[in-house]
C-alpha cells in the first residue's frame, strides 16, 4: 500500500493505493457516510488484478477539515472527485461507491459526463432520499415495538438521547452490519466519523433525515448515464431490494446483484462472494 495527499484547490485530501503496477484497470473507491472515511478492507483484495485507489473526502478521515461546515455540500464533493480523478491520472477508471458515496458518483457523471468510466458498481445504493426514507420506514415497522416506538418519540420531538441512540443500534445490527460482533476496523472507523458533515449533508441517524440532501432524487436523471453499471445490495440493506430493482430499470445498462443474509456492509458480510460478483462485472468489461 501506498499514501499520500494531494491539494485540491487548497484542501488536503488523503489517498492511498494497493496493487501499483498490476495490469488491470484501476479501480476508485467513493465511500459512503457523508462523513465517513475509506475502509480497505476487502475491497483492497482487489488489487492483485488491478490498482485500487482510495481516497477520503474532504472533512472525512484523514483528510482535512473545514472551519465552517457548510463547505461540505454536494457540489463541492463532485468537483473534488473529479479533480481526484485527474491529479491521479486515472483516464480508464472503474469506480466503486458505497452509500451516500454511490449519489457522489452518479452525480459526478451526470455534471461532469466523464470519459474514460468502463462501469460503475453501486453498492447498497442512495440514489433518492425521498425512496431511501421509504425503505426505513419499512423497515422500522417490521422492528420490535419499543424499538419503534423510541424511534418515533425521538423523532416527534426531536431527542436523539439515548432511548433513540439504543433503538437506532438495535435497527444498526439489523440493517447495517449484521456481523456479531462488528470487527474492531468497522468501530475504529465510525469513530472516525465527522458529525459536522454527516450531521449537515444527512442528520441524526441513517432513518432521520435533516440535512441538505432531503430532497436528493437522482432518478430521473439516472437514464443519461450510459456506461455499464452494477447495482449490489443485502437482502436486509437499507437500500431496499425493490427500489435497487427500480434504480436497475432507471439506468440503460444496468445489472444487478442481491447478497443473501447481508445488509448495507454486504461486502463485510459476504466477502467472497462479494469480490467474486465484482470482478466478473470488471473482467468482462476489460476483454
């Protein structure tokens, strides 16, 4: 593995690679949160086929901070990653994104239609707020009744203390990552978590939504965007299997991918099978 920063227009952005050298076409991983940070785990075994590049967002991990949150918005996100793109030289690039990561990515698409993208692989999708918030609204009808209930109260009166923080791990463990126990890099890395940006960009929790990306809905767009793309969720993901089928028929070229007994982290969860559904996706669009 190999680290560095870069500056991009003045902010610090931290970015590592794995597999310098290897001959296949680089892959980019976009992380998901907002406010979270690149994890390699998995997605760096990757690299015995190709580089595989990450990178923090800014304000994320071990990239810079900035003094006033409001810097951190969609538009700047998209303009970092293609200029992540560029200093990075990855003309022919497949890129992976997770999560909110995974509107990053298409948003970078639609604005800036890059060159040179042989597939986008979308994982445990966050295309549309409005979509995404119906599936935990679901999901948290089907969760034991104090659980529900604790989360409604919280809501209704906006208290996000502890009876709604011990609901929302409760619906975590189940739609989250169902590992028991989570591994200590999955813990390290959400207290790593800048709750200036997820707290602005999202809100208190993955089911209550405040923030500036409410009204996201990238749907109607979602047919300019051309090149091949793999859609891969859990069968107990956040992003529900019915709306990724949705996002499925929304893209001209898209395939998609369900992981059983798997939720949003189904590339912790199911691994190999995971790594074995994405590489088939890249390898077949390198020969």
């Amino acid at each position: 593995m190999r680290e560095s920063y870069l500056d991009i227009e003045g902010r610090r952005i931290w970015y590592s690679v794995y597999g310098v050298g290897a001959a296949g076409t680089p892959l980019l991983a976009v992380h998901g949160g907002p406010g979270f940070l690149s994890m390699p785990e998995v997605i760096s075994d990757l690299s015995s086929a190709r580089p595989v590049y990450f990178y923090d967002q800014y304000g994320c991990g071990r990239s810079g901070r900035a003094a006033d949150a409001s810097a951190y918005t969609m538009e700047s996100y998209v303009e970092e990653l293609e200029q992540v793109r560029r200093e990075l030289k990855l003309d022919d690039v497949f890129i992976m994104a997770f999560s909110w990561g995974t509107a990053l990515a298409c948003a970078w698409m639609l604005r800036k239609q890059p060159a040179g993208v042989k597939g986008l692989i979308l994982c445990g999708p966050l295309l549309s707020t409005p979509r995404w918030d119906a599936d935990q609204r679901e999901n948290i009808s089907r969760m034991p009744d104090a659980v529900r209930q604790a989360i409604e109260n919280g809501e209704a009166g906006a208290d996000y203390g502890d009876a709604y923080q011990d609901a929302m791990m409760a619906y975590y463990y189940r739609h989250v990552c169902r590992l028991q126990p989570w591994p200590d890099y999955l813990n390290e890395a959400l207290a790593q978590m800048n709750p200036d940006v997820y707290n602005t960009m999202w809100g208190p929790s993955e089911f209550t939504v405040t923030g500036t990306l409410r009204d996201l809905d990238l749907v109607p767009e979602l047919h300019r965007i051309t090149v091949p793309v793999l859609l891969v969720c859990g069968d107990n993901d956040e992003a529900g299997v019915k709306t990724v089928k949705d996002y499925q028929a929304a893209f001209p070229s898209a395939g998609m991918a369900v992981i059983p007994e798997a939720s949003h982290l189904h590339h912790l969860e199911q691994p190999e099978l995971f790594k074995a559904i994405v590489n088939g996706f890249m390898e077949a669009r390198e020969q």
